[in-house]
C-alpha cells in the first residue's frame, strides 16, 4: 500500500461533526486564547492544515485530516489496514481499564 496525502479526494462532508466539535472543544478547554476559536470549522481545518490542494488547485482533505476527523467506516475503506486500539490506564500497574478497538462490535 502506498502513502497518498489525498488517496480518494474527501471534502469536507467527509469530516463526523461530533468527532470535530469534541476536537474544538479539547481544544478551547486547554488554550482559551487560541486563534483558531472564532473560526468556522471549514475555516478552521484549513488553518491547521487539513485541507491540501491538487495540482488544479482543488481542495481536499488530506489523509492525515481523514484519520483524525472522519468515521472508522470511512477511514477503513480508504486505508484497509486500518486498525483503531485505544487502551485507557488509570493506574501504571492495570493493564487498562478502557478500551475501544475498531475490530470490535462493541
């Protein structure tokens, strides 16, 4: 498999407005003052660099903007390899206490 920046031409109807909105709101929680707040999130994706440009000048979302910003189905029809493990440890010595895995119904 090789890397493409922009593998299938994703706009931004691509992006799962809760998964952007939890983002932003990350995001404010740790930098009030940030400079991106006021920005719509179309406006917002560009100013942090998700959006890239082909040769012709149209736009998209990079693949670096799908991984983080798009749907597991989505994200698993362009990159089939695409494997999701978050593992969440209150304590050093548990193994987890929390974990979502793209591999698991649940």
């Amino acid at each position: 498999m090789t890397y493409s920046p922009n593998p299938m031409g994703y706009g931004f109807d691509a992006v799962d407005p809760k998964t952007l909105s939890r983002y932003r709101e990350e995001l404010n929680k740790r930098y009030p003052a940030n400079i991106y707040k006021d920005a719509s999130d179309a406006d917002f994706l560009r100013k942090i660099g998700c959006f890239i440009k082909d040769g012709s000048g149209k736009e998209s979302l990079s693949g670096a903007a799908l991984m983080m910003f798009a749907s597991s189905p989505l994200i698993m029809t362009v990159y089939d390899k695409y494997i999701f493990d978050c593992r969440e440890a209150d304590n050093p010595s548990e193994k987890w206490t929390n974990r979502v895995a793209s591999d698991e119904p649940t």
